[in-house]
C-alpha cells in the first residue's frame, strides 16, 4: 500500500499499489510478454512489500528489497529484470506526481563477464551433426536444424518461429527471414549457404507437401504431428544428440550454438560488423566480446612462460 505523500503540489489519498500497477504496466509501450515480465517482477516487490508492512517505501526499502532477492540465487539477468521493474515503477509514479522516485540510481545485478555458456569445438559440432540419422525424417529435420544453429547464429525461438514461405531468394542466394529480438515482424534474415540449404531442402523434400504458411520444422510427436515445435522442443533436439556424442554439460547447450557460430565465423575471417549484423546484436560492444575473447586466448601471456 502506498499511503497519502505530497509529490510537488499534488497529494493523492492512499491506494492499492496493485492498481499503481495496473496503471503503470496499461502506460508502458511494450509487447504483452514484456507487460507480463513487468506484471511478474511488480508481484513479488508487491507482496515482499505486504510482508514488511510498508507503507512508505524509501531508498533503503528499495536497497533492502535488492538484498532479498539477492538472496534467492538468482541469475544475474532475472536480478536485473526484478530491479529494473521496481526502478522504472517509481519512475512512472514520480513523473504522474503520485510519490517520490525512491528507486531512483538503485542498479541491477553486475553482469558475469563473458559468456555463461561455452562454445563447442569443431570437431564437437561435426559429431553431433553425424549423430544424426539421415536415413529418417526426424533425422533429417535435427540434421537440418543443427546445421542452420550452427551455421546462422539463430536463436531456438527464431528458429522455432520460421515458416515455410521464409525462404526466399535475394540476389542470387537463399536466405531465410526471421523476427529479430525485439521485433514485431520479420524485417531481419540470414543466408543459407550450400550446406544449410542442401540439409533444409532434403528435410523438406522427404516431409512432402507443404503450405506457404506452415512451419519450417514440424513436429513427430502423436499429439502435435505436423504442428510448429516449441522453443523448447528445438532445445531438446540439440539436447538429445549432445547426449548422442557423451556431451553432459550445463554449459553447453543449444544457445552454445550461437556462441559457436560467432567464434567460428571470427576465426574464419568474418569482420566484427559482419558478425554483429548476422547476430542481430544492437550494439557493436555485445560483439566485441566475442572478437576480445579470441584475441585474448590467441595472444595470452601465459604462452610465454619457459620454465
């Protein structure tokens, strides 16, 4: 609850902070699966609240409320979310003179540096794309996927996204057009070079007939055959053919894939722009972390220690 507070020249009689909620999240020019993220991390600030029975958050509530969920084990990134909710809510609320911006300079969780999953190595991505069995259709729809992870960059829900009317031709090559991160259409794409095409296409040629709208990989499941695969069916096909190979890590996982792809695409030569605009990064420092790593493992002092 958020009692009677005199912001400038406005007072305002308490109410419910649930419906400060609802106004502020109805305000925010975001997708509905932002609004719900926003809706989630304010119910826990909201109920912590309740717990506490505080009615006139300061900035130590805030800093105290950071330290709770601290405390919890969470990823760096869902900190930051919880935070960053609570930080822009006050925002909102300063700005419609309802109460102070108490949040105000609180900062989210200090990001890891680097990556929190691995890259896979060559010969790592050669076994799992042979883990496939290419004599069966779902071997070769998981062929196809593990090569267009791997040689794009893509993430699962981009892939789990495309359709069959994706593909298209553009000056004399295929690519295929994804919703970038962020995005409400599909207004990005990425090549598909001979080897990702030639797995698609015989992936496609096996399954047969095919409407412009339907997904570009389908479901064999009994219950959903034919259907579009979900993220985290995409993620368990990558998940299954690790096992194939005796690959057992948390830190390699299908997102490793995109990770791959951009270290492998640095290593062969790629500019560091060419790699932002295939990865859809927003900022260029994103992928420099990438091209730092190499050069740093490339040129460690380690290697001149001669004992």
């Amino acid at each position: 609850m958020i009692e009677q507070r005199i912001v400038g020249n406005d007072t305002i009689e308490r109410e419910e902070m649930s419906n400060l909620i609802d106004k502020f999240i109805t305000a925010r020019d975001v997708k509905e699966s932002s609004k719900t993220t926003y809706r989630k991390c304010l119910k826990q600030f909201m109920t912590w609240i309740a717990g506490m029975r505080t009615v006139n958050p300061t900035r130590e509530t805030i800093l105290h409320y950071k330290s709770h969920i601290e405390e919890k084990g969470l990823t760096a990134l869902t900190l930051s979310n919880y935070i960053g909710a609570v930080r822009q809510f006050f925002e909102w609320l300063e700005e419609e003179n309802i109460y102070p911006n108490v949040a105000k300079g609180i900062k989210g969780a200090k990001k890891p540096r680097g990556f929190r999953k691995d890259t896979f190595t060559i010969e790592q991505v050669k076994a799992l794309f042979s883990s496939a069995d290419r004599n069966t259709l779902k071997g070769k729809r998981d062929y196809a996927i593990l090569n267009l992870l791997v040689r794009t960059g893509l993430r699962t829900i981009e892939v789990a996204g495309a359709n069959f009317d994706d593909i298209r031709q553009e000056a004399g090559e295929s690519i295929l057009w994804v919703k970038d991160k962020g995005s409400d259409s599909k207004d990005d794409f990425v090549l598909l070079m001979s080897e990702t095409m030639g797995a698609i296409m015989e992936y496609l040629n096996a399954r047969g007939k095919i409407k412009e709208k339907a997904p570009l990989f389908a479901s064999l499941s009994n219950r959903n055959n034919g259907g579009r695969l979900t993220t985290k069916s995409v993620s368990r096909v990558v998940k299954e053919h690790l096992r194939e190979v005796g690959i057992v890590s948390g830190r390699l996982t299908a997102h490793s894939l995109r990770h791959t792809f951009a270290t492998l695409a640095l290593r062969g030569g790629a500019h560091i722009v060419q790699v932002k605009e295939a990865m859809g990064h927003r900022s260029i420092d994103t992928t420099m972390i990438y091209a730092h790593l190499l050069d740093r493992i490339k040129n460690g002092a380690e290697r001149y220690i001669n004992i």
